[in-house]
C-alpha cells in the first residue's frame, strides 16, 4: 500500500470529526423518541447510539493524538489499537444490553405509541452510515490503520441496525396491535444485539 500524506492523514481526521459531531445529537433525538414511543427496539437503539458516540470520542482524541506527534511510531500504534479495541468494546456492551432489554421485556411488552420520530431517526442515519461505512471502507484500503478498520467495522454494523430498526419500527407504526409487530419488535432488537456482538468480534480481528 500507498504511504499516506499529510493531507490524506487530515482529512481522515476532519472525517473523524465530521462523524462524531453527527453522531453527537443521535442519543438525544432517539432519548426524546424513545419518550414519545413505546418501542423497545427504540430503546435498544438509544442505548447503542450512547455507547458509540463515546467510542467515537474515543477514536478521533486517539488518531489527533497519534499524529499531531508526527505519526504512529511504536507506542502510536498501540494506542490506536487500544482505541480500536475501545470500538469494539463499546459495539460488544451495547450487544448485550439490547439483548438484556429484549429478553427482559419478552413476557410483559407491547409495542405503540409514536414511533415515527424513531423512524426518521432511523432513516437519516442508515443514508449517513452508510456514506461513512464506504469512506471508512476506503481509507483502510488506501493503507491499513487500525482506527479507519474499527471505524469501518462500526459503520457497517450502524447501516445495518438502522436497516433492522427502521423494519421493526415500520411494523409498530402501520399496526402496532396486531401479534406480529411484537415479536417483530423484540426480535429487531434481538437481531440488532447478535449482529453488535458479531461486528465487535470483527472488529476486534480487524484491528
């Protein structure tokens, strides 16, 4: 691979950036939709978008870091290891919590209540995710760095959990009452805690 310039190494960090300020107002908007709606992909989903937006903190302080004392020597590398095991940690925690809340929430739960907040939530971020998943994609093709290949891992497992939730939370919203939606609600959830769990063990043999 390539050596990376400068400006490469730039702008990979203002893409750090950029998504970390995105992801920023993500645990609020879902926190207010989860108040609005009574979906527990829904709160699956604020517990995951908390999680990550710490993660993504994580990343971008640890790659400015890494370069701003003129690139990843020995112990550069290590610590953006350890950041992109903190990705994968985060990915893996917020997998089983969403899968507690599921499992919790299996005999008494029913789904309502205003869900399309949630949905559009849901549907921003697929189109966001997905753009990032591809950048990612090729920043770490361009010359492997174990940050861009977390990030990347990350952004795959966020474009697919917005696809599974924007399923579920169409189910609740089109007919919350009927026996289906529940099951397709909780297990949207359940779907969404195994792939996490899945996309942090890539990301932890990715790093």
């Amino acid at each position: 691979m390539a050596a990376v310039t400068r400006d490469q190494m730039a702008s990979r960090e203002r893409t750090l950036l950029v998504a970390l300020l995105l992801s920023a107002w993500g645990p609020l908007a879902t926190g207010l939709a989860v108040y609005t709606g009574r979906s527990t992909t829904q709160l699956a989903d604020f517990i995951r978008r908390s999680v990550e937006l710490i993660a993504l903190f994580v990343s971008w302080y640890v790659f400015r870091t890494v370069q701003r004392a003129d690139g990843p020597g020995a112990s550069g590398r290590r610590l953006e290891r350890r950041a992109a095991l903190i990705v994968a940690g985060a990915m893996g925690c917020s997998g089983l919590v969403m899968l507690s809340v599921a499992l919790v929430r299996l005999d008494t739960f029913q789904p309502g209540g205003n869900v399309y907040p949630g949905l559009a939530i849901a549907g921003l971020g697929l189109l966001t995710n997905a753009w990032f998943w591809q950048r990612y994609a090729r920043f770490n093709q361009e010359s492997h760095n174990s940050i861009m290949a977390a990030q990347r891992e990350l952004y795959r497992a966020k474009s697919s959990v917005d696809l599974c939730v924007i399923v579920a939370l169409l189910s609740v919203a089109l007919a919350p009452t009927a026996p289906l939606t529940r099951y397709l609600d909780l297990g949207g959830s359940a779907a969404v805690a195994l792939y996490m769990l899945w996309s942090a063990l890539r990301a932890v043999r990715s790093s």
